[in-house]
C-alpha cells in the first residue's frame, strides 16, 4: 500500500485540510511536492483564497456521492461486456443506459452520466487490446468527478483547493483522526498558514511528550477521563522532526530531502544501536 500519510493544511484555528494518503506519502514524493506547490510565489495567497471555499462533506453528501460513484461504475463494468458498442446519443438524448432511470437525475448528476458515457464508450470502441482493457480499468468515476476524494490525489489537494471558487467549491473529506493512528502514519505535512511554517513529522511519540502542539488536541482529553482510564491511556501523535518559515522556502527541494535523509539515517543508526 506504499508509505501512508497526512496531508494537512492549517488556518484561522483549524484544519480545512486533512487528507490521508496511501500512496507514496514519503518525503521524496509527497513532501517535495507540498514544497515545490508554496514554494512558488503566489501560491500561499491563492491557497488562502480557495480555502475560503472549501469545505468537509457533510454524511448526507457523501452518501448521496458513494451512491452516485457506484451507478457509474456499474454502468462502466456492463458497457466493458459489449462486445459491440450500439450509438448511445441519438437525437441528442442518451439511449440504452442499462436501466439507469434519468428522470430522477438531476442536472449536474444527468450531466456527469453523459460525460461519462462518451468517454468509456470512446475508450471501448478503441477496441480490444489489453492496451484498452487497462485504460478502461484505470478509469475511475471518483477520479473523474470527485479528484479530491480519491485516495490518490495526494499533494494534489493543494492546488485543487488553491481553485476552488464561490461558483465551484472543494466539498472534501477529513481524515485528521489517522493521526492518531501511529503504527499506520508515517509521515504528516502541515503547512501552518498561521504560523508562516512547513512542519514534517515522522513517526510518533507520546502526546505528553511532543514538543508540538499541532496534534496533542485530537483524540479524548484525559482531563474528562477517569484515573484508571488515564493511566491505561497512551495516545500517540505525529512526531515532529523538522520545521521551516515559508517565506525562507526556494523551489529548490534538496534542504527539505536532505534534512528528510539525515533523520532517517539518524533513526535508522538509533534502532540499530538498540
């Protein structure tokens, strides 16, 4: 599943940003695309603005989604067992839809199914190959309308919420409480628009022993727990390793992995020693 993270965005007191990865959330990939993303002049203000418009799905648009996403991918799997694509556009309105009943789509969903529909179709009457069949797998109806709330996006969650307007806002999912998750996360980013920093955390500690504060507020507060339970309670966070000032950032990468590679040559000498 590749090296899990946290891709987090703190402003005005909170987390707009929270998003897990589980691609390749290491230093050398997603790191250094964070930095090369504010590293560029602009792009903290343009971040700021589009955070203004973005905002976490509420349960009810999530499911509304899921249920969306499921129909298109069902359509996509019954169209990848036509062997002869029949003409789905006739006269302008879309035909043999597999049972899919339109006139309870609204417009936006009606929209989504006949872009949809012309380029699987497209992509299916390339032919047979196992160049098309791949093509056709890696089409994805969640990548395709909803990038953000793919598990890939990765850093690409900047730069869609440094675009999001009052006319087409970021509707995003949270995944702040991975956090906590210390054995699965191993690397978080947080660019601190309050503070003016970059912070990476590798790993974790104690939250009573982080020297930051950034994650020590998540998670059950011991002071409404009981004695027994505080003493069995050891909740862990993102332990931080190094912290730079934005406006010091250059689009030059290799402080930030050569900092990455002496940690990790330090942690690596440390465990070996014990």
């Amino acid at each position: 599943m590749g090296t899990k993270g946290l891709i987090c965005v703190f402003y005005r007191g909170r987390f707009p940003i929270a998003q897990f990865t589980q691609g390749d959330g290491s230093p050398s990939v997603v790191g250094a695309r964070i930095w090369n993303f504010i590293s560029v002049p602009g792009n903290i203000a343009r971040l700021k603005r589009g955070l203004e418009h973005t905002r976490i799905l509420e349960d009810k648009e999530r499911s509304r989604i899921s249920s969306e996403v499921h129909k298109l991918e069902k359509w996509k799997s019954g169209l990848h067992r036509i062997s002869v694509i029949r003409e789905h556009f006739k006269e302008g309105k879309l035909v043999d839809l597999q049972d899919q009943d339109m006139s309870k789509m609204s417009v936006a969903e009606l929209g989504r199914f006949k872009q949809w529909s012309k380029k699987i179709s497209f992509l299916r009457t390339q032919g047979d190959t196992l160049e098309v069949a791949l093509r056709l797998s890696q089409t994805c109806a969640i990548k395709e309308f909803w990038p953000q709330l793919s598990l890939d996006i990765g850093a690409g969650i900047m730069e869609l919420a440094a675009s999001a307007t009052h006319e087409q806002p970021l509707l995003i999912q949270s995944g702040l409480q991975f956090a906590l998750e210390a054995i699965s996360c191993q690397w978080a980013y947080v660019v601190d628009l309050d503070g003016d920093r970059f912070d990476a955390f590798m790993g974790a500690v104690l939250k009573e022993d982080s020297v930051s504060t950034r994650f020590t507020r998540l998670g059950p507060s011991k002071k409404t727990l009981d004695r027994a339970t505080r003493r069995k309670m050891l909740v862990s966070v993102p332990k931080l390793v190094k912290s730079f000032d934005l406006s010091e950032l250059t689009h030059d990468t290799n402080p930030f992995l050569s900092m990455v590679s002496d940690i990790i040559g330090r942690s690596s000498q440390h465990d070996t020693e014990e």
